[in-house]
C-alpha cells in the first residue's frame, strides 16, 4: 500500500489539533466543568465545623457561571472551526495550513477570542480583588495594580480590533497583552505571598509559632497555584515571539488552566478556610495585668471563736484580660 506526504506544513496542523485536544482535556474532563459544578455545590452549601459563609457568595456564584459560560462558548468555537479545518474546508486552497493561519478570517474564531479575552477581564478582577483585600485597600497597592489591569483590558480590545484578516501571530499587540497578563498574575503573586509571610512574622512574634501555620498555607497555595499558569504564560509568550508552532500547544488551553487555579480559590473560600479583612490586620499582644491584694488577716466572729485566715495574709490575686471586669 502507497502513501503519499501532502505538501503542507504538518507539524502545524499537528499542533494545532494536539492544542485542540489538550484544550479539550483541560475544559471537561474532569478538570474545569467539574470545579464549576464542585464550586457551585461549595457556594450553596453551608461550611461545615460552624466556618464563616462568605458575604460575597452569590458574587463568586455569579462568577463561576459567567466564566463558565465564557469558556463553554470559546470551547464550542474553537470545536467548530476545527471540524472546519479538516472536513468542512479540507480542500479549500492550501488545505488545512492555510485554514489555521488565516483563522481570524472568520468570525466563529474572533467570537472564541472574545469569549477569552472576557473571561480574563474576570479571571484578573478576582485576583486583584484578593490581593486588595489582603492589603487592607492601600493606595500605594491598589492603584498601579489597577493601572496595569486597565491597560490589560484596553490591549485585548486593540487585539480584537487589529485581528480582522490578520494573522494572528503577527499581530503586536497581542504579545503586548500576554506580557501585561502574565506580568500582573505574577505581581500579584509576591504581592500576596508577600503580605502573608509578614503577617506570619507578626502573629509568630506575638502569639507564638503554633498560630503561623494558616498563613504559611495560605501562601504555599497562592504560589503553587500562580506557577502553573506562571509557566505556561512565560513559554507562550516565548513562542509567540518566535513564531513557533509550540504556542498552538498552549494557545487553547491556557485561559482553561488560569480558570481552573481560580476555581480552586474559590471553592476553599467557600468552605470558609480563605481570609477575611480581619485576618489581615497586624496582631497585638494581649496586655495582662497581675494585681496582689495584701490582707493581714481577716477575722470573721462565729459565737465565741475567731477563724483566721490560714494563708497568713496572702489573700487574693487577680487576672485581668481585655474585655474582662476586675473582681475586687
């Protein structure tokens, strides 16, 4: 049996079906669509072991389901134009090559952009959320973060207006957009980790190392959780600016990764293990008072008999710890 090699750029149309594939992976099995439902069923839920509920829960309810939504839509586009590639189109001029270089030439793949781009806009509002939280709404935090997230926003939507016909690779905005997304994520993860080491160090000094532990674990999740996404966003962007085919690996399933870390942030907020405001103020050490109250003797007349104090003088001693009386 002969076969024959068509004369096309293969390793391109391989990497932008395995990026399909992987894509896949990351959206359904067992990965984002079932941290939406396991986040959805910890938002309506009331925590166990009498923990806090969040106030905001019909807020992250609500973004669980957008950016479910979001995905599903970008997911079902990016589905799409893959049937096109290689049946609808198969034998368009230049086979499925050109197809995939020249795919922001149809709309259903603007429309998949558009749905990512958004769901980033979210993805980014809820990490800068949590991080003015953290630092207790400081100017000094909250407006460069909020700077940079602006000027994310305006380059995706130069993006969008840039990508009509265009190849997308070639398009400089967009490595523009992934440095600022890549940048802010990263910022907020030693803006985070940052302030929950020094709370360590505050509660450690002041209450005792048995009371670092929460923070400690807290900061482990938030980079653990930022490296993933970190890692492939730095090699994202390295292809992208080399041209290489290797960005098909990680272009559709990247905003799927991102999504899955947040929703696991969320589902430990919802089981009331996440900070509060309250937790972020520095500790004060507990002031306690000892006062020692002398009596010499106290003599209490029963008929004929006297009965003195068998401590000799030594009576009373008291404790006196903020929000408690003194007892006299």
């Amino acid at each position: 049996m002969s076969s024959s090699t068509p004369n096309t750029d293969l390793w391109l149309e391989r990497s932008r079906l395995d990026g399909m594939l992987l894509s896949a992976v990351s959206y359904g099995e067992c990965i984002f669509f079932l941290l939406t439902i396991q986040a959805t069923v910890a938002l309506t839920r009331r925590p166990r072991h009498c923990a806090q509920v969040p106030h905001h829960r019909r807020t992250l309810l609500g973004y669980v389901w957008i950016t479910f939504v979001l995905a599903t839509v970008g997911f079902a586009g990016n589905a799409r134009y893959t049937e096109i590639i290689w049946i609808d189109l198969r034998d368009a001029p230049g086979g499925p090559a050109a197809l995939i270089q020249d795919e922001l030439s149809y709309r259903i793949n603007v429309m998949a952009l558009t749905c990512y781009y958004i769901m980033e806009w979210f993805m980014q509002a809820l990490l800068l959320h949590r991080c003015f939280v953290l630092w207790g709404w400081k100017k000094t935090v909250v407006v460069p973060m909020s700077i940079l997230y602006a000027t994310m926003i305006a380059m995706s939507i130069l993006v969008l207006a840039e990508s009509s016909g265009a190849v997308f690779y070639n398009i400089n905005s967009q490595l523009a957009y992934l440095c600022l997304q890549v940048g802010l994520t990263f910022l907020y993860t030693l803006l985070v980790a940052g302030r929950l080491f020094a709370l360590r160090i505050q509660m450690r000094d002041t209450l005792g190392r048995e009371h670092v532990r929460p923070y400690e674990t807290a900061a482990i999740m938030v980079v653990e959780s930022a490296a993933l996404y970190s890692a492939l966003g730095i090699l994202f962007i390295l292809t992208f600016a080399l041209h290489s085919n290797v960005c098909n690996l990680v272009f559709l399933s990247i905003s799927h990764v991102q999504g899955i870390v947040q929703l696991l942030i969320i589902i430990r907020v919802a089981k009331g293990r996440a900070f509060q405001y309250a937790s972020t103020t520095p500790p004060v050490r507990p002031p306690t008072s000892i006062a020692f109250k002398s009596r010499l003797s106290t003599k209490e007349p029963l008929g004929d008999l006297e009965r003195t104090d068998p401590l000799g003088g030594i009576a009373d001693v008291e404790l006196s710890m903020p929000g408690s009386s003194e007892s006299s």
